[in-house]
C-alpha cells in the first residue's frame, strides 16, 4: 500500500481536496468531470462541499463501467471525443 496516497474510503465523506488526492485527481479535472455530467454526486454540509464514501463508490463503478463500454466499441466514443476535444 502506498503511503503517499490514502486508501479510499468505504464510509465516510471526502472534502474535495481528500477525494482529489485519493483518486489521483487534480481540482479542476474533477471540476471538469462535473461540467460534464461524470463527477460523482456531493453534498453540501453547512457551507462545505463534500462526496460521500458511497457517491465515490457509485462513481467509480460508473467510470469502471463507461471504460468497458469505450473498450467494446472505440470508433463511437473517439468520434464523440474529437468533437468534444481533449
């Protein structure tokens, strides 16, 4: 187990900085994933924005989940991804 990165969390909740370092993320791709309707679900608490243990977990299946599909059928997604950019 790597000691620079903390294992993900099974319950709990994340602030956005504990969930970035966690999955290996920068602060604005995971801004960008929201933009883009693929962020995982957060909530606020008080005035703090934070993505709980199973929102992470759900999250995750579904990125898990759309790479299988990409893998299956790449020409729909690199043409889905040229128009959208890098």
């Amino acid at each position: 187990m790597s000691l620079e990165h903390p294992p993900v969390r099974q319950g709990g909740a994340y602030t956005i900085q504990e969930f970035c370092h966690a999955h290996r993320l920068s602060r604005s791709k995971l801004y960008q994933m929201w933009d883009e309707g693929i962020g995982p679900r957060w909530m606020y608490v008080g005035t703090k924005r934070l993505i709980s243990g199973e929102a992470a977990a759900d999250w995750r299946r579904e990125r898990e989940q759309a790479a299988a599909a990409e893998a299956e059928n790449p020409e729909r997604y690199q043409r889905r991804r040229q128009r959208r950019g890098p």
